[in-house]
C-alpha cells in the first residue's frame, strides 16, 4: 500500500531524513515512533505530499509521489491525515466540516456528502454534536470528528500524526478507542505516537527513528518483547519510556 525508497528530505543544509526506506501493506498497523527531532512527523508528511522530499520515491497504491505527472491533490483525498491539532474550521459547524471536501474534491453531491459525513461522525460516537462548532467541543471531540473528516473520504490508507499528543490525559483515551475499532476493521493505518500501550496493543509493526534515520523496523511483538535485540537508542528509549 505504501513503499517509501531511499526517502532523504533537507531544509537548507540540514538533513532531516536519511535513506528512509520501509513499506506498509494492506491492512497493517505500523507504530512510527522515536526521541523528539528525530523526523517522525516530517515522514509521515511526505506520505501524502505535504512535505516534498529531494531524493528517493514513496509509492502509495501504485501511484508515485515523485513523478511530477502524479495528480498530488486526488492522491491526498485517498490518503486520511489527522494532525497533532484537529485542524478543523473554526467557522464551520461539524458538519460543514465533514461535508466541505467531499463537495470540494470528490465532486459529490450536498445530500450524499451529509449522508457520508453523519455516518462517519456516528461511527465516532459524536453524532450529537453535528450542528456544535469546534470550540464548543472538548479537544477529544475535536479530535474524533477529524478523524471522522478524514475518513468521509472514503480513505485507502489514514496516517495519523501525534494524534493525541495536544489532549488532556483524560481524552486520550477516547481518540486511542476509535482508532483501535479503525485497526480490527482493517483499516491500513501509519501512526507517529508517544502512546506505546497503544502500540504494544494494537499495531503489527514498529518503526523506530532517530536523527532521521530508520533504526528499527520489526515487528511489535520483537520491539516490545525483545529488548536485548534493539539498537542501544532504542534500547535507551525503550528503557526510559517503559519504566513508569
């Protein structure tokens, strides 16, 4: 589903990422996670075009991102992102905010749109608030209704970027429970996160990173279970993260 190559980005002189190479089938869940700088965010957003890269090539579904004739906006509408802070419109109730680019990009109807976009919010559990704008919802209701967004485009693959990195403790676990029900139904997902319970529990694969370089790409079970195993970062990164 996801074939990232020899990926190197730089700004200016500073490199970024290095050599990046992994891929992601149908269907898995891939853990991205690493020390802070060590271009986790920056290689998720290279996966649907948001951040261009100098070297290398990131094939999603067959599709290129390299080749300049790549449509990038019709692949990014295939492509679900949820960002470490909502993004949604302000202005917007939510569900103008579930329907606005589906009528925008996907070309569908108003009707099919809201039908599409209510859907998706009662699968977030939130389909009381669909007339409430953002500020009147809790930073964890903000967060599942872009989840929600991003999934009434009918997404082939959803990468999430620190997704509950901005919330409250208490409303973590909130936006981890969808994203678990989004994972057992087979959803192909890519997720940079610090919350590890959720990465032991629930993807297939880790990929750790440090100064832009893939240190580690395993399975979660040798990850978490194989500590002796790990690179010495990981190993460190491991043992300061898993001690409290």
């Amino acid at each position: 589903m996801i074939d990232i190559k020899n990926v190197s980005k730089w700004y200016g002189a500073f490199q970024v990422l290095t050599d990046c190479t992994t891929s992601i089938q149908k269907g898995e869940v891939v853990v991205v996670c690493g020390p802070s700088g060590s271009g986790k965010s920056t290689l998720i957003k290279t996966v649907n075009a948001l951040e261009p890269f100098q070297k290398g090539d990131i094939v999603v579904d067959g599709v290129s991102i390299a080749d300049p004739k790549t449509n990038l906006p019709k692949l990014r509408s295939r492509v679900g992102m949820v960002f470490q802070h909502f993004e949604l419109f302000p202005h917007l109730s939510v569900t103008e905010n579930l329907t606005i680019a589906q009528v925008k990009v996907l070309g569908r109807s108003a009707a099919d749109a809201k039908t599409r976009g209510l859907k998706m919010l009662d699968r977030v559990g939130l389909s009381a608030h669909k007339d409430k704008f953002p500020g009147q919802l809790s930073g964890g209701q903000q967060q599942r209704v872009a989840i929600a967004r991003a999934l009434s485009m009918d997404p082939i693959v959803m990468l999430f970027d620190e997704p509950t990195s901005a919330l409250d403790p208490e409303m973590v676990g909130e936006v981890l429970d969808v994203m678990v029900q989004l994972a057992h139904e087979g959803m192909t997902m890519m997720c940079v996160t610090h919350e590890m319970g959720f990465a032991k529990r629930v993807s297939n694969r880790v990929i750790f990173m440090d100064a832009g370089k893939i240190v580690e790409d395993c399975s979660s079970a040798d990850f978490f279970g194989k500590p002796e195993e790990r690179s010495p970062r990981a190993k460190d990164f491991l043992a300061k993260i898993l001690q409290h």
